[in-house]
C-alpha cells in the first residue's frame, strides 16, 4: 500500500473519544473535517468516521485504521511529526480535557470490519447526515474468549435476521501500542459491535425484534452475561458530515 492509497477495509482500528472543554465540540469538529482528514490519510491510514455523542455535548468520538501496527506507527509519526500537526495541532488540543480514551482494536473475524471508500466522502458543505449510528461495546476478563465468541456466533447473527446487518464488530488488538507517544487502554478485552440506522427509532424496533428471539433472549444473553465483567455500554452516535461511517 503507498502511503496515498489508505487500506479501505483496515485490519487495525483505533476507536477515540475525547472529552472536550465545555462549548468547544463545533469548533474541533469545523477543524478536523477542514485540516485532519485528507492530511492523515496521505501518510496511510484512513479516517472511518467522526461523531457527535448523543449522551454528552462535550464529547467527540472518532475512529481511524490502518493496514498493521507497523504502517500504524509509520503512519502516526509521519502525521504528528509533520507540518500539519505543527500548525494545528495546539488549536486542536486546547479543545480537550481528555483525548487518552482510545480502544485499539481488530476485525472479528480478520479482514471484515469497516468497508469503506475515502472517494465517496462528502465535501466541506455538505448536508449532515440524518443517520444515527450505535456502537454497543462488551467487556470481557482479560485473555477470555467466550465473549468474544458469543457475541460472533449468537448475537451477530440474530441481529443479521432481524434488522440491518452490523457494519463491522471489533475486538482488542492485543499487539504493544506502537506509537507510545499516543497512550492507548491496556488490559482491556472488548467487544465492539457497530451498526447503522436512519434514525434512532429504527434503532430501538430492531433492538425489541432480535430481543423477541427465544434463543438470543433466553441462551445467548445470559451467557454473555455470566462472563462479562462490566454492563455492555451503548454509544449512541450521530455522524458529521464529512464522516465515512453513516
């Protein structure tokens, strides 16, 4: 892959949530979508989407991928060691309290996940997208992978039959952080499942469809259940405009 030519299905996935000052979420997104997409992605790795958090004003949640953990750090370096990093790197961060919560994370199974085309991204301008998107993640002890496999083989299916299948369901990467310069959470064993609705409501009816399933209701989420160490968490997310994922 050349570094102008980012991975459309990327087999590595960073997941980002930022906690941002009070009031400032616009101003990050304006500069992100006009500063940080296009210059990423000439150093190799692909920005898959960039949303708002339903649940928190103060909260942008993004997620970018890469071929593998090398061109990840070859990739991270190029960008913030460059001169776009240096322009607008500090107006960037003097939006956040918090840019430390990132997952990185894989394809379950490899080469799924996300497929997306950079070509098909909309301008600067362009109407929001009336898209609302979920990304319910699991967490699971350290090592299982139970989880991981119930959700794969018990969930993902039911929830194919009843409603829009998944855009991709992701696991942790285990692989060392290789760019340490950006800290990513350790220790952690996730499952993360993303799918796509025209708006919320659409969301909430194929939740009670695949809930109506005897087997996924009465054997399959008690399972995951009994090996999960926390409640599963739902991001409730709404795309902005230049996001790939809709």
């Amino acid at each position: 892959m050349s570094a102008t030519e980012p991975a459309g299905r990327p087999a590595v996935i960073e997941l980002r949530q930022y906690t941002l000052r009070p009031g400032h979420r616009d101003e990050l997104i304006e500069l992100f979508d006009r500063e940080f997409i296009e210059t990423q992605e000439a150093t190799g790795m692909i920005i898959l989407g960039q949303f708002r958090d339903l649940d928190d004003p103060d909260r942008f949640v993004w997620l970018r991928g890469f071929t593998d953990m090398e061109s990840r750090r070859e990739a991270l370096s190029a960008f913030y060691g460059g001169p776009v990093w240096s322009a607008h790197g500090p107006r960037a961060n003097a939006t956040m309290a918090d840019s430390d919560d990132v997952l990185l994370l894989r394809p379950l199974p490899a080469r799924n996940g996300f497929a997306v085309s950079p070509s098909q991204r909309p301008e600067e301008g362009a109407a929001a997208p009336d898209r609302f998107v979920a990304a319910a993640l699991w967490h699971f002890p350290p090592g299982d992978q139970d989880g991981a496999a119930l959700i794969h083989d018990g969930l993902v299916p039911v929830l194919r039959e009843t409603g829009p299948a998944p855009l991709a369901v992701l696991v942790t990467e285990p692989a060392s952080n290789t760019f340490p310069r950006l800290p990513v959470r350790t220790g952690e064993n996730v499952v993360a499942v993303f799918t796509s609705y025209p708006d919320e409501s659409a969301h909430h009816r194929h939740l009670a469809r695949a809930l109506s399933d005897p087997f996924l209701r009465d054997e399959v989420l008690p399972a995951i259940e009994s090996v999960q160490t926390a409640a599963p968490r739902l991001l409730r997310l709404a795309p902005t405009v230049r996001s790939l994922i809709r």
